[in-house]
C-alpha cells in the first residue's frame, strides 16, 4: 500500500452510518456501539460491536470490518495463504510473538471495558494463530498504528481500498422545492 488510511476518532454512529453499514452488509446492524474506524472516504470501515447482542448472545469480535472493498482484498491475502505465513513465524519468532500476544490482550482489555465476556478468546485466532485477517485488520485500523502487528502487516499488503471513492452511495438528502416559477 502506498498511503495507510489515517487513524480517525471513535465516534457515536449516525443514521447516514447506520444507513451505510445496511448497505455494506446488507442487514442492519446488531449491537452496533460506535464508528471504529472511518475509511478515508468518509463512511465507516469499522464498527465497534457490543460484547452481547441485544438477544443476549455472546458476541466477542469487538471490532468488525464493514466495507466491502477492504474485506475483499483482504480475502485475496487469506486465499493466498497470508495467514498460514504468519502463523508459522508466530511459531518462531519470540518477538512476533509477544508482540501479538499484547494485541490480544490489547483487544480483551478493550471488550472487558465495555462488557467482561470470561472464558471468550479474543478474535482473529489471537494470541497463538492467525485465524481471520479481518479481525486483525479491523483491530489495527480501530486501535491505531503499533498495537496489533500483523493487523498493520496486513493493512501494508492491501490496496488503497477507497481510491474509487466510497464503497456505497450515501443516501441522498431530500432536494428543496423549486423556487416560484422555477423548473422542476
């Protein structure tokens, strides 16, 4: 990647978020909290989950990616086997490896600030694998720079995924009326 998307503030998520997650995904949000991450071009890239949904239902990934741009590329590193190489250099690179353990309990300190889930690992396979580099990526982007370091590997290694602009058309706002004797 040429540019790494700035780190943005987390903020509380507005209908236009709301709008434009349920067109990432094509549902609407479930335990949705706030707006991670905010992809250069505006919209969301990440959302903030609640430990449990509103059913009650354990949900332990706290950070979930959402445009769908970014999580395609990110596809194309897994089927290429990304996660298997990093693995095998958790297996044996100790510095690596302390590393994405203090991510891992980097992500678990955050999720028990807002709600403690015990016994529920954290996401992405942390601390001992690389199980989903979506989670990683998200976890970077929403962390920042320098927590999780195959999270900001992995954001090295994609494309400038907002360069075509926003992955999905904001709603439009309502137009004016035409002033008298205007054209419509």
């Amino acid at each position: 990647m040429r540019t790494s998307p700035p780190t943005t503030a987390r903020t509380e998520p507005t209908d236009a978020d709301v709008a434009a997650f349920q067109q990432q995904l094509g549902r609407p949000p479930r335990g949705l909290r706030a707006i991670a991450h905010r992809c250069p071009c505006g919209q969301p890239d990440v959302v903030e989950t609640a430990p449990r949904l509103p059913d009650g239902t354990p949900f332990p990934t706290l950070y979930y990616l959402t445009c769908p741009r970014a999580s395609s590329a990110i596809g194309t590193l897994e089927a290429n086997g990304v996660m298997k190489e990093m693995t095998d250099r958790l297996a044996t690179d100790p510095e690596l490896a302390a590393a994405y353990r203090s991510a891992h309990e980097d992500y678990i300190r955050r999720r028990d600030e807002i709600e403690e889930l015990t016994g529920f690992p954290s996401a992405g396979g942390m601390p001992d694998r690389v199980k989903c580099l979506h989670v990683l990526v998200a976890h970077s982007l929403a962390a920042g720079p320098g927590v999780n370091p195959l999270g900001d590997e992995a954001i090295a290694m994609l494309p400038e995924w907002w360069s075509k602009g926003p992955c999905v058309v904001p709603a439009a706002e309502p137009s004016a009326a035409p002033a008298a004797g205007g054209q419509a």
